[in-house]
C-alpha cells in the first residue's frame, strides 16, 4: 500500500520548507506521560501563538517576535522554557497590550485551547440580566482551556488572570471554539457525548446542551458567519447545528470509522472533516453531498479495513485563509497539503506523531503539535488567488448552495461557485 496515487510521482511533490520549531523542555522518564500536544492556537489578530506543552501547562508566545526568532537563529528552538528570549510579562501588569510571553499553569491537563476576542456592540443573548460581573472591551483576548477534569478556564490573556471556571462537563473537554462574531460564544465538546454552548458575556452562563452523539464527540467549529455548528466524533458522526435554534440541522453520512477534526472553509461554503478511515472529506455544507475526497492510502481501503486500525489515521485537518488549500496530519509521520481542485498533496513534510495542526492567522504558516509537547511550523504553499476564486468567495459568503443554484447564470459558473467544476 502506499500514500500516494500510482498516477502521482512521489519525488515530484514539493517539500515544505520548514520555519522553525519550539521544542517542550526535557522531562524525566517518569513524566514522560501526559506531555501530548493536543492544540495548537493562533490568536485571531495574529497576536499570540499558543500551545500545551503537557502537565498542565500552556504557553503562550507573541507570534511576531517568534518569527523574527526563527529568521535570526534558523530553524531551531530559540524558545525554550528553559532559556527562552522572549520578554515575560511585568507582574504589575505593565504594558497590557504589548505582547508578552505567558505561562499557565491550568491545574489539570489540558486537551483543547481557544483564543477569543470581545466585539463591544455584541450583546449578551441573556436580555434579561443588567447586571455583568465581567465587561469585555475591545482590546479584550481571552484564552479558553478544556481540562482533562472536565472543566473549562478562561483566562486573560495580557494578565494570566483566571476569570470564569466552567465546571458542567463530566468527562475530557476534547475541544472548543468560540463563535467568530465576536460575542464571546464558546463551544465546548466533550467525551461526556455533549456539546455545550456558553455565553461569556452572561458571566460564562450555560445557554445550551446540544445532544445527539452517541459517543465522544471529539472536535467542534463554527461556521465563519457564527451560524452554524460543526461537531465530529465517534461512531462515524458528522453534525450541523443551528446556532439559533439550537437544533440540529442534519448529520452528514459517509465516513467509515470515528471523525476527529472538522473547519469551514472562510467564505463557509465547504466543510473539510478528517477521520481515522484515512480520508478527509470536503462537503458542501448546505446540502451534506461530499465534494471531495483527499486520500491519505492506496490503493483504498475498503470500509471494513478503513474501519480498523490502521497506519494511516489523519488526526487533524485545517482550512488555509486563502479558500484554496487545506492541510492534513496523519499517522504515516506526513504532513499533507492539498488543493482543492487537486486529488494530491501539492506539498508534503515530515512529521512523526503528531496531532493537531492549524495554519496562522494569514495563512502563511501552518503549526503542527506532537506527542512530546513540542511544535514545529511550515511554510504553506505559495500562491496567488485568481479574480474568479476571490469573487466566488465573495459570493458565498452571503450566499448559500440552494440560492446560486436558483441564479439566471449558466450552467458551468454554477458548477464553478458551488465548488464542483
């Protein structure tokens, strides 16, 4: 078996080249336990780069500086805990909006983070409450942490000051997301086969529990409109949620073994899930067909071997900013990217055991954690997005799948804006 296409020459795909890397401070053998990377996060504004070292402990880097590190030093660690170059912030406070590096030490370990930023024109959906032991402003970023306790902690970014403590989880918090408008809605999916909704703004009050799995529910995202939720898990599941109802819309059905990552594509219209059957499927959203299938084994597995374990489950996939590329992480010891309208990587890298990925805030590097707390970046494809891309972003952002079919256009610009020429 192998990872490409008998069509596609291995030699001719293009390796990526590598940025840098921050390597987890050595441990003894005895802690060599619960040190998993299990996220990486890039602040919204580009600001911060975090990640879970293990032991509780995250870090949190400003991303400009780490860069400027990595073109100084080349591409080994140059911010290690141990002797890190990085400014650390002032126990007073002092310059609160000036990036600096931050330790947090969460108490238990930590299995999912999300930075969110506060939209002051956004209210809290709670109307009846006047009274907020939080205000949010403008400059706000907080940083939330899914605990292996079940609980969830948000933090300030700028202080480390903890500021709610979510404890209503009964097993792992496996991951979160906040709603991308800005109104501090926080996500967070969870072994105990729910997902609940928080209102931050509301003092971190519960609005909603979204039940439907029947088993873990590993990953959660929303839509770049806030309006709908993504959740994966176990037992092959695929939801869509309404996030204004709160109810669920319809479960997508094609995978062959448990889903462990889903994100939207920027402009929504695509839904990229990945999955321990060795594929990452891309959907339209909007009428749960799948658009295309990235595989990471072949020839393909048939369900009942994609089904087992196998060497090739993909642990991660993310969605670059540009719409067009998309990156997957896989068991093989490969980091993928892909094309959209290609059916292979256009870039590989090399990688072994990692989990999670995510490219940042301008899509110009993709982060990837592994299994001994370290990071280690890439630089993405280069590309120049053509005017017909950009206007067919444009187009569905506001526009869902049902509408442009309904458009007096021809057939084939049709085809082309909902992502199936």
């Amino acid at each position: 078996m192998a990872s490409f296409p008998l069509s596609v020459n291995e030699k001719l795909i293009a390796r990526s080249r590598t940025i840098g890397e921050l390597l987890a401070p050595i441990s003894p053998f005895d802690k060599k336990c619960g040190r998993e990377n299990w996220t990486v996060a890039f602040a919204p504004d580009g600001s911060y780069f975090a990640w879970s070292q293990g032991h509780r402990i995250v870090k949190l880097v400003p991303w400009s500086q780490c860069l400027n590190n990595f073109s100084l030093h080349g591409t080994k660690n140059v911010a290690n805990l141990n002797n890190s170059r990085l400014p650390r912030q002032d126990s007073d406070g002092g310059q609160k909006n000036k990036p600096r590096e931050h330790i947090i030490d969460c108490g238990d370990i930590v299995w999912s983070l999300a930075f969110g930023s506060s939209v002051p024109e956004k209210q809290s959906r709670c109307v009846n409450i006047e009274w907020h032991r939080f205000k949010f402003g403008q400059d706000q970023l907080l940083l939330a942490t899914g605990l292996s306790n079940g609980r969830v902690k948000i933090w300030d970014v700028y202080t480390e000051k903890l500021l709610l403590n979510l404890m209503d989880h009964a097993e792992v918090v496996r991951d979160l997301t906040f709603a991308p408008d800005g109104s501090l809605i926080l996500v967070s999916s969870s072994r105990d086969k729910t997902l609940r909704v928080w209102d931050l703004k509301d003092d971190g009050n519960m609005i909603k529990v979204l039940r439907g799995h029947t088993n873990w529910v590993f990953g959660c995202a929303f839509s770049p409109d806030s309006s709908v939720l993504c959740s994966v898990g176990a037992s092959k599941a695929v939801f869509l949620w309404d996030m204004d109802k709160y109810t669920m819309i319809r479960k997508l059905e094609g995978h062959h073994n448990d889903v462990v990552a889903c994100e939207f594509s920027p402009d929504g219209a695509l839904l990229a899930t990945a999955s321990y059957d060795t594929r990452v499927y891309v959907w339209d959203p909007h009428i749960g067909a799948i658009l295309m299938e990235f595989g990471h084994l072949f020839p393909p597995p048939t369900p009942i071997f994609a089904g087992g374990a196998n060497d090739r489950w993909v642990r991660s996939v993310s969605f670059s900013h540009d719409g067009l590329h998309i990156a997957s992480l896989a068991d093989d010891k490969m980091v993928r990217f892909w094309r959209i309208d290609e059916d292979y990587p256009v870039q590989v890298a090399p990688l072994n055991n990692g989990l999670c990925c995510a490219f940042s805030t301008d899509g110009s590097v993709l982060a990837a954690g592994t299994q001994d707390g370290s990071v280690y970046f890439w630089g993405t494809p280069k590309s120049v997005s053509s005017l017909q891309h950009l206007c067919r972003m444009a187009i569905r952002r506001v526009m869902p799948t049902h509408q442009v079919k309904n458009l007096p256009i021809p057939s084939k610009v049709v085809e082309f804006l909902c992502y199936q020429s």
